[in-house]
C-alpha cells in the first residue's frame, strides 16, 4: 500500500481532515520527547493552530532513540490521529516539520537558539526531568552528572534547556518559554527551580538571569492515549487508503491547562481549546479527585461485582450511580470554586469518558499502585470532608473495597502489584477488617495519618470492607 506522505495527500478522501492545500509551517517551537501523548494531544491543538498561523510548526527532538522520529521523517511528517470513541474519526496531522534524534545535537542546539522559537515543550514522563524524591533536581542523576560535566550532546532535558537558553543569554536573545506538559505537580515551577540549580553549579550569572528572565508556565494535560499497535494501523490504513505507520489514537476528550505568565507564549493556544488560568493548582486538584478518585473506586469496587473493564463497570446502573453520588456529594463540595472551572460539568465529562465502549481500561490495571494512589485520589477527600464535620460515604465504600481487595488478593495468595505489596500482604493476610485498617494506617500504607485519631472513620471503612468482602452490599449505599 502507497505511504502517507505530503506527495500522497490528494489520495486522501474529501471527508478526512488533513493539511492538504496548507502551506508549510515555520518552525516556532521545539518539543522533546515526540511519543504517541504529544503526537495526540499537544500537537492537535498546535495541527489546529496551523490552519490561521503557520508560524508555529514543530520540531521534534528525540533524547533517546531515533525510531519515532525516523518513521516521521519517512512520512514527510504526517500521520493520522485516530480518535477512539462512540463515534470515531479520524484526522491527518501535519504540525511536525523537524525530525532530530541523538546524532542530531548540533541541529538542535541551533534551534534552541533560534529567536523564531519561542516555545520549547516537553512530554519526557515524570522521571524525564531527573528531579529528587523531594522534588528538587537530583545532582546525582547520572543523566545530570554528565550534562554538567561539559559536553555538546546533553542526556538530559535540563542540561538542554539551560544549553538553549544560554546560547540565547549570551545572543542577547530573549528566552523561549519552557514547558512541561507531563503531569507532574507544579511542573513549572519544579522545572524552573531545577533549571536554575543546573545553571547555578557552573554559572553564578545564567542562574540568576534564568531566575528573573525565564518563565515556566504550569500545565495540566489530559485525554486518555492507548498505544499504538498493528491493529491500529490496519485499521487507520482501511480507513484513508494509505499505510501509515506512526499513527496514534486517543478518546474524543482532550484538556490542556496552562498557568498564565503574564506575557504571552507565542502561540495563541487559547484559540483553539487550551484553557489559559492563574490556578493550575485548582484544576490538578479536581483531575486528581474526581476522574481519578472515580477510577481507582470504580476498579476496587467494580471487581467485587464482577466487572472487568471500566467500561463494565459504568454499565452496572446502580455502580454508575453510586460513583456519581460520590462525585457530587463527597468529591465536589470539598473542591475551591475557580473561574472557568465547571466542577458539574466536569463530573458530567468524566463518567461519559468512562462510558466509552471503544478504548478498554481492565479494572485489574487501575488498582495496582494503590497505596502510592489512594493517599492523594481518596484520602485528601475523606480528610477534608472530617475536618468539615461530614462522613463521606462513598469514599468510605471505596477505601473498604480497596481493603477487601487486599485482604481477598493476599488470602487467595495473588500477589498485590505495588511498591509495597509485600508489605500490604502482611498487614492484610489475617484477622478482621478493622486489624487491617488499623495496621495499614499505623505503617502509613494507602490512608492518610489522620485517621490514626478518627475511630468514627477507621470503623466506617472496616465495617465497609466486611460487607464487601461478603458480597453484601446493602449497607455500602449500592
């Protein structure tokens, strides 16, 4: 079959959206880290912008392998945005125009340094900005070490920014605008402060100048992007009549946040969907405890009723709508009001994602990692809803099935996949519910510390977890 490319762009049918007839972009900004996330999510958006701005294309630097970028490359930069929902579509994306991997680091020191590029985008995972437990990068990082040791092809995003950016200082050239588009906490700011202990270590003047010149907006990025497989790109290739092998897929919803600096980022990003605002913060906040507050109860509580798939799990009524009540009575009063942030509407948003028949997330997957998850998904929640007085009922119901599922796991001899699951075995392997609610909370393990004092919650939770572990679910509000 004939490859997608710029020369076979007539080929496509009428009816599929794609840059055809589009002049091509210069290049504006810069992202490291060219995967199927960014391919899908952040791309889309600047695909969009193109289409009234052609100052804004993107060159995509890969730090670790030339694969993705290579397959780019071949397809003139183009490939198809599979979206995976009720009704699905598909999309030709052509925002990339630039494809650098390792070998291509004079290339990319250049563009750094490039006055065009105002905006340097990143989606590296968490672990990619090389930060300590605390949050502070970690100068031991081995990637870090050899960036700060001297050298011409950094390992690491940090040791890249800070080369752009001095390139730039010493041009006499105003900074580019970092910015992290992995969830992170306060990834801006955590960025910005690992940018300036970088500098810090072998130039007094750059930290200083990237302290008070640099901006690093905070974002928040969201919509669900499942692997890339062959069966993908069968049915992509079905569907536009070329092959194409860099396509990506996602669901319809896509959000992406980000912290208004005060001066602009060069892009117009508000004008095709992203939400421009003074509180990140507030929207992490309602991510964290709404959708995922909702899967994690969806999956522990889903499991014991026989669910497989979140999916599955929305399909059971009276389960559907025990996760909406606990959305809007537990979750949504505990959560500031913010301009520009519908929490209704939201809840609203979240279940019918959930909804989606097409992109299956199995139930087993969204428990594991509870402990490291629950603290922040469900326990900030209860706390908050004590500290006001209020017994949260459903995530009361929701931390007792995350206590059945470990005492059932542990009892049946299933491992437990978490950081801590030995440990979680041997607080769960015998005795009643409220032992192990008691021994998880006294080892810090999945609860808040609060409850160490709160007899009224540790005694909900565990009267929760016996009735789920027996399958009675009367007294759960089910």
């Amino acid at each position: 079959m004939t490859r997608l490319t710029h020369a076979t762009l007539d080929q496509l049918a009428a009816t599929i959206q794609s840059p055809r007839g589009r002049p091509l972009p210069s290049i504006g900004i810069v992202h490291f880290g060219p995967g199927a996330f960014h391919r899908a999510h952040q791309a889309a958006y600047i695909d969009a912008l193109l289409d009234h701005d052609l100052r804004w294309g993107i060159a995509a630097v890969s730090m670790r392998s030339k694969r993705t970028v290579a397959a780019l490359a071949e397809q003139d930069g183009l490939y198809t945005l599979a979206i995976r929902d009720a009704e699905s579509s598909n999309r030709v994306i052509g925002a990339h125009r630039r494809f650098l991997g390792p070998d291509d680091a004079a290339e990319t020191h250049s563009l750094l340094a490039d006055p065009a590029v105002r905006l340097v985008t990143s989606t590296v995972t968490e672990k990619g900005y090389c930060l300590a437990a605390n949050g502070t990068l970690d100068l031991s990082h081995a990637d870090i070490v050899h960036d700060l040791a001297g050298t011409t092809t950094p390992r690491s995003l940090v040791g890249w920014l800070v080369a752009g950016l001095a390139a730039r200082r010493n041009a006499r050239i105003a900074p580019f605008v970092p910015m992290p588009c992995d969830n992170l906490a306060s990834n801006g700011a955590k960025l910005h402060a690992a940018l300036v202990a970088f500098a810090r270590v072998g130039d007094t003047d750059l930290a200083d100048w990237i302290a008070g010149e640099v901006r690093v907006p905070s974002t928040m990025v969201d919509s669900i992007t499942p692997a890339s497989d062959p069966a993908l790109y069968d049915d992509v290739a079905q569907a536009i009549g070329l092959e194409d092998l860099a396509a990506v897929q996602r669901e319809s919803f896509a959000q992406w946040v980000i912290e208004d600096i005060g001066t602009p980022l060069g892009p117009d990003l508000a004008s095709v969907g992203a939400t421009i605002t003074t509180d990140v913060a507030s929207y992490e906040k309602a991510k964290l405890r709404i959708l995922n507050g909702a899967h994690s109860t969806l999956a522990y509580v889903g499991l014991f009723r026989g669910a497989a798939s979140v999916a599955d799990a929305m399909n059971d009524a009276a389960l559907a709508g025990f996760v909406d009540a606990m959305i809007r009575d537990d979750i949504i009063p505990m959560l500031p009001s913010t301009p520009g942030l519908d929490l209704d509407a939201y809840r609203a948003a979240v279940l019918q994602r959930f909804r989606n028949p097409v992109i299956v997330h199995r139930l087993d997957q969204i428990a594991q990692d509870g402990s490291q998850k629950l603290p922040y998904r469900l326990g900030d929640t209860l706390v908050a809803n004590r500290r006001a007085g209020r017994m949260p009922a459903g995530v009361v119901t929701a931390l007792g099935a995350w206590v059945a599922f470990l005492m059932q796991r542990t009892r049946d001899n299933i491992p437990i996949v978490d950081p801590a699951g030995d440990h979680l075995a041997d607080a769960a392997r015998d005795g009643t519910p409220s032992e192990v609610v008691a021994r998880l909370i006294d080892s810090g393990l999945g609860f808040p510390p609060e409850l160490r004092d709160d007899a009224a919650a540790r005694s909900a939770i565990a009267d929760a977890a016996e009735r789920i572990s027996r399958g009675d679910w009367s007294g759960v509000n089910l």
